[in-house]
C-alpha cells in the first residue's frame, strides 16, 4: 500500500509497505530496521519475533524518542514481560503492533512533531 503525507522537511517518512517490506522515503527496505525522523538503522537486529532479546530492545531503549513502536511482522504479537524492562527502566512508551499499523501510527506522530521511533521486524 502507498501512503501520502503532507510536506514533511526531509524527515523519514513512510512511503510505502507490503509483504516483508517498507519503503522510507521512496526507498525499499526488506531487512528489520528502526526509523526515527532523522535516523534510519538498518538491521537493527537480525532477530525473528522468536528469537528477540533483551539487547534488541536495549538498542530501541537507547534511542532519543519518547514513544517506540515496535512491529512485530505481518500479525500483532506480545513480546514477554522480560524483553521491555529496557524500555521500561528508560520509561519510553511503547506501542506494539503489526508493520503495517505501526507505519501508519510512525508517521501520524512524527508528522505530529513528537520524538517517535519504531523498530520493524521484517523478516
């Protein structure tokens, strides 16, 4: 599906998304990535949904955002309780969805101005 957004000044928006794809910027990525409005992090893990690990949220933790998205691929799925405590203990909001909300919901608030990021499990 495309999506169109108003002017966004050069920030990483969502442009396009399907099958085990997303298009930033015009640009198609098939790997797992994090995107925040100024950032783009390819690979950002080389994780499935099974096998996530502390450090993979560590890293999402770690970035300037006040809220993270994180898709879990095609179906909304709940990592353990155990997997967030990096974004618990750096009190980051986080929203879990599928790929295809969490663009959408990335570019409503970054479109909004808010310090977003959002880490994508495409593979």
């Amino acid at each position: 599906m495309k999506l169109q957004l108003d002017n966004t000044g050069g920030l990483n928006t969502f442009t396009a998304y399907g099958e085990g794809y997303v298009s930033v910027n015009g640009v198609r990525h098939d790997c797992n990535l994090a995107v925040l409005p100024d950032r783009l992090l390819p690979n950002w893990t080389q994780a499935t949904f099974e096998t996530l690990c502390v450090a993979d949220l560590e890293l999402l933790a770690s970035l300037d955002a006040d809220i993270v998205l994180l898709g879990t691929g095609k179906q909304l799925r709940f990592p353990s309780p155990d997997l967030l405590r990096p974004l618990v203990r750096a009190q980051k909001g986080l929203e879990v969805m599928d790929v295809a909300a969490a663009c959408r919901t990335y570019n409503i608030l970054m479109g909004e101005g808010r310090k977003v990021a959002v880490g994508l499990l495409l593979a």
